[in-house]
C-alpha cells in the first residue's frame, strides 16, 4: 500500500515533512499523484490523490482558498515543488495546511515531480504484481484442495491463510457446508437460504447481529451455494474482495462435483425402483444394487415414501434432504427422488412398530427444512428380504397418496391403516382399476356435462353420509324428494343401485379410486 510515510521513506525522492495533519494521516492509503497548478483543482482530483504543485497559482487566489479547495477534493495532501524563483515553501501556504489539518511536503528542487510519479507507479506495479503472484498460487493450493477432496473446508482453510475473515459455506436449501471463524444458527441459515432464492441472489443480508457479504457458488448459472463472510461489503478491502471471489469460483468446482455425484446416485436409484417394480425375475438386480448402496438385502428392509399434501410437487433438493436424515440416524439407505414423491428403502433391524416414530421424526426434520409445506410418510409393511420389497414398494406409496389428499389428519400412516377396501384395491393393477372406475363414472360426468346438474356431487353426499337420505338432503339444501330423483337418474346410467348394498360399494370403490389417481 502507497502511503506519504513511504514516500518520504524514498530518500531518493529527498521528501521534508513541513505538515503532518491529522493522526495516521500519514499512513493513510495514496490512489495517485496529481501534477497541478489550477487555482481550483478540485473538479479534477480525486480522493485520496497527492496533489504536487509548484504555486504558480499564486496570484489568482490565496494559499488559504487553494488548500481549501484541495481539502475539499479529500485529497490524501500537498507536496511544494521548490525552484530557483520559489527556493522555501511559502509561509502562507504551511499556515493554510496547518489550519486545514492537510498534510504539506516540501521536495528539493533537484528532484522533478516525474521522479514522484515514477515512484508510486513502481510502487503499484510492485503491488500489483504481488497481487497478481498471490492470486496465482492461492489458485494453485485451492485447486490441489479440490482435487485432493478437501471440500468446502478446504477452500476456507486456503482462504484464511491470507486473510483472517470470518466465513462460511451454505447451500440454497440453507444447508451449512463448512465454517470457519463464524457459526451461522438455524434463523441465520435460512435467512441465507431466502436470499440465494432471489432472482438475483442478494449480494448483502441482515443476519440479526449485523450484515454479511454474500459471493454466489454456482455450477449451472444458478446460486447453488454462497460463500458467507460475516462483513459488510463495504468494509471488505479490494484484496479480501477479489480473494472472496476467486474462492467462490473454486467453490462452483466442488459444487459441480458433488451433484454430478449426487445426479449418478440418484439415477441409480430411480432404477432400482424400477427393478423392483419390475417383479421377481429382476430380484438378482435388485440385491446387488442394493449392496452397492450399503443396504443387506438378505435381512428385513422398510420403505418410506415422503411427499407434500395437496398433491404439491417435490421441492429441489428434498431427496437430499431425506437421504440425509437417515445418515444422521445411522440407517442405510437408497433414496430416490421423484416428481411427486421421495421414495426411501432402507434396512430395518428393529421393532416394525417403531418405524412410524422414525418417519414422524422424518416428517418433523423436513417441514423445519420447507417452510410453508406439509410433508406426508407413508409406509408399508416391514419385507422380510429384498425379494419382497415390491409389495411394500406398492403400499408405502398408496399410503403416501392417501395423505396427500387428506386435509388435515395424521401426517404418517401404514398401508395397514388405511382401510380394507384400500388394501384390496393396492393389490390390484392400477391401470386396471382406473379402466373401471371411468367406465362406471363416465355416463354420470357425460350427463352433468350436457344438463349441469350434479349428480356426481350428489352421489359423494350420500355416500359421505352413510346413505342418509335426511342428513344428505339437508347437506345439499336440496328436498328428499329432489335426492331420490338425482339418485333414480344415477341408477339409470349407471346401472348400479343405490338402495343395493353390492352396487353401493360399486359407486364408493369407482369414486375412491378416481381419488387416488
């Protein structure tokens, strides 16, 4: 850094301090020098700039309104050039510096002002090129941390060699990566979280107890992750700036590794779910794969499907989520996302009653993660080994899409609670069962398609009624008289009796499954 003391240090420069100014004045940082003679140079200086003159002003104005003027500028002060006219720095002028509070050098008049401005160019490129040096090997060592798999850790580690900030890692979902000097809490991780979600991601938050700089990491144009460092930005030197950013773009590196890592773990299990879905011919496949996910397939395994209610699609980043969960719970698993649900199958050693804990614990962990959503489980019964998991595969995920469409309610079920008529109707092909409920419903929407009526609203009153004519009546405002008639004209299309216990659960079975679907 340029400062006056260093100036005056040159002794080539042959530099007199006539003036200090202000405590650390001479210390404080010099952007350039500027060669001038203007009564009012101050339009044409900028802050911070060394103002070298030889008082040819004098005359126009005052050493009094010229120092005035240069303060008003922030110039960093004033060196005097002495000449064979001009051999000692004004009086006046020394007076109007002091008054001021402006540091006044005086240079001999054998040194010319180029000798200066060479000088402080030198000083610069000196700097510069220590910059530039610094920049390359801290490149060097953050690339060998990323190639040896440091992580995120290693990157903060590189970085607070050269400078002692307090920094961190997290990811758009608010997930911390790696710290160091700093240890953001849960309101803290989400405010992060919220600013990444931006279009732009913020570039500076409010973390409660004061600003933070935030530097986007991101692998495909998106802000995947942010590097943190818990300083405004303004108080971030140029040098912290530029190390800040160059982490960061190290930091997209390890970023990309690690989804493309987690974009081939996902695939692989997207297509153990179809192996297993597949039937027994593919049970060989379904073992070996999941051995290569650290699941026995020879002893009893559960499944756990995890969605949001109201049929809401997945969030990015919830398979993630779920998969580390169970890590944090120390059971194996495969988690595989999808559009509409996260399916988990993972080892199961212990009491089949104390899954439905575990998955309430699941549920809880991931709506503190979504806020705003509400996260269902379903679950099937315990496989005994990997060649069973098709059937539990089914069920978990039937009790799954129950619960989405369930408003209010439990948040986990087991198929097992789901009702006979649900067990029955999991077992059965779902495109089976959907043929057959549209094929009995179909002339009842055509005929309130054509008449607006409502024969199919009317039909679900009775049936959420218990086939109370009274109380079904009253629900829709409707005389029983006007029921009987709406209900007459459902037989008639449908060719299922009302008042017929067999043609009842006909009508009940073909509206559940069209619920379900």
């Amino acid at each position: 850094m340029l400062t006056l003391e260093g100036l005056v240090g040159n002794a080539a420069l042959e530099l007199r301090i006539l003036e200090p100014g202000p405590p650390g004045a001479l210390q404080n940082p010099v952007t350039w020098v500027h060669n001038t003679e203007l009564p009012d140079p101050s339009p044409y200086i900028r802050e911070k700039e060394l103002v070298l003159t030889n008082g040819l002003w004098d005359g126009q104005v005052s050493p009094g309104e010229f120092v005035a003027n240069v303060k008003r500028a922030k110039a960093a002060g004033i060196v005097f050039g002495l000449r064979a006219q001009q051999p000692r720095t004004p009086p006046g002028l020394i007076a109007a510096c002091r008054a001021a509070d402006l540091p006044l050098l005086e240079i001999s008049q054998a040194v010319p002002f180029t000798a200066i401005s060479q000088a402080v160019s030198a000083t610069y490129a000196d700097q510069r090129q220590q910059e530039v040096i610094g920049m390359v090997r801290r490149g060097d060592a953050l690339a060998t941390a990323i190639s040896r798999g440091a992580g995120a850790s290693g990157v903060l580690r590189v970085l607070t060699r050269d400078h002692d900030l307090p920094l961190a890692v997290v990811d758009r979902m608010g997930r911390p990566l790696a710290a160091s000097g700093t240890d953001l809490d849960t309101a803290q991780l989400q405010i992060v979280a919220a600013g990444l979600a931006r279009r732009p991601p913020a570039l500076e938050l409010d973390l409660g107890g004061g600003h933070a700089a935030l530097f986007p990491v991101g692998a495909l144009g998106d802000a995947d992750a942010a590097l943190i460092c818990l300083r405004p930005l303004a108080e971030l030197s140029a040098a912290e700036r530029d190390a800040l950013e160059q982490a960061a773009r190290f930091l997209s590196l390890e970023v990309a590794r690690q989804q493309a890592v987690q974009a081939i773990e996902m695939r692989f299990a997207g297509e153990l779910l179809e192996m297993v879905l597949s039937g027994g011919h593919r049970a060989p496949e379904v073992a070996s794969r999941l051995r290569a996910f650290g699941v026995d397939p020879t002893g009893a395994l559960a499944v756990c499907t995890l969605a949001f209610a109201d049929d809401a699609a997945t969030e990015h980043g919830l398979a993630e989520v779920v998969g580390e969960f169970f890590a944090a719970q120390g059971v194996p698993a495969v988690v595989a996302g999808g559009t509409n649900d996260v399916v988990a199958l993972l080892t199961w050693r212990q009491p089949e009653d104390e899954l439905p804990v575990l998955a309430e614990r699941l549920v809880e962990s991931t709506a503190q993660r979504f806020p705003g959503r509400r996260p269902v489980a379903g679950l099937g019964s315990v496989a005994a080994y990997a060649g069973d998991l098709r059937r539990t595969l089914l069920q978990s995920r039937e009790a799954c899409r129950v619960l989405r469409r369930t408003s209010g309610g439990p948040a986990v079920r087991r198929f097992s609670e789901l009702g006979t008529h649900r067990l029955l109707l999991g077992l059965v092909d779902p495109a089976t069962l959907s043929a057959s409920a549209h094929d009995l419903l179909a002339p009842v929407r055509a005929y309130d398609a054509q008449r607006r009526s409502d024969l199919e609203p009317t039909l679900r009153a009775f049936l959420d009624h218990d086939g109370q004519w009274a109380a079904t009546a009253a629900a829709l405002h409707v005389h029983v008289n006007t029921l009987r008639n709406r209900l007459a004209r459902v037989t008639e299309l449908t060719g299922r009796d009302v008042g017929r216990i067999e043609d009842l659960v006909d009508l009940f079975l073909a509206l559940t499954i069209d619920a379900m679907e």
